[in-house]
C-alpha cells in the first residue's frame, strides 16, 4: 500500500484544479477533499452569519471597555467617525455590513486572535461552520483522486 503524501505541494497541485476560490481543503486519513462554492453564495453565507446589530453594540462596549478607550480613540482605530460610534454603541443607528466585519475584526484581534486562523474563519465569522460538513451536505464535495 502506497502511504498518501500531505505535504503543501501536494495540497497546492489538487487545490489548483479549482478555479472558483475560495474554498476549503480538507485533509483527513490522507484523502482530500475539497469544496468550492461561488462567490455569490459565500456572500450570501457571510451575511447569514454576520453578527447582529445588538452583537457588534456590544462587541464596541467590550472594546472600549477593555482597553480603556474613549469614543474619538475608538473611532480613530477604526478609521470612522466618533460620532458614528456613538451612534452604533446608542443604538440610533445600525453599522453596514462593513463597519460589523470590521468592529467584528478589531473584537478578534483584543479578545481571540488565536481563534481567528483563516480566511474560511472570517467568512463565517467564527460561528463554528464546518466547512466540509456543509458542503458534503450540499453535494459538493470531491475526494480527489
């Protein structure tokens, strides 16, 4: 029996037959698999499990609370303005899409930077999605050959 290689190369050559990135590669009692799904429904999966607005009102009191920040120095870390975050923090206004991937961003980085380790993390916002799981569920995962 021929023992399967798991080196970098190896992953990187079956990773190069898909053209649709991103997509999850899973290595697991040597065999490979990998999902690919298109751009519009890793869109669609990023909205779905985005945090919500009361989530990111709350990731911003934890941020500000934890480093001892003020709204302006809160605001100037996040490149808006103060009064936007007063406004998210308030709940008169909801953050875009944007704006919650990057207060969400900015919460990883203080209080888990060990639990964000990929892209495929950030897709989904680290809600614990197993990848390979869903998309053996949608029918599209591959072992390769």
């Amino acid at each position: 029996m021929v023992e399967p290689k798991d080196d970098r190369e190896s992953v990187k050559r079956h990773a190069g037959r898909y053209a649709v990135p991103p997509y999850a590669i899973n290595i697991v009692a040597g065999e490979f698999s990998i999902c690919t799904r298109p751009g519009s429904e890793w869109e669609l999966i990023a909205r779905l499990s985005a945090p919500s607005a009361d989530e990111c009102r709350l990731m911003l009191l934890r941020l500000r609370s934890t480093l001892r920040w003020s709204r302006p120095m809160l605001a100037a870390f996040l490149g808006v303005s103060a009064r936007a975050v007063r406004s998210w923090e308030t709940p008169q206004r909801n953050p875009s899409a944007s704006a919650r991937r990057l207060v969400w961003l900015a919460n990883r980085m203080v209080h888990e930077p060990q639990r964000t380790a990929s892209a495929g993390d950030w897709l989904v916002w680290n809600r614990g999605v197993d990848l390979d799981d869903w998309c053996e569920r949608m029918g599209e995962a591959e072992p390769l050959d």
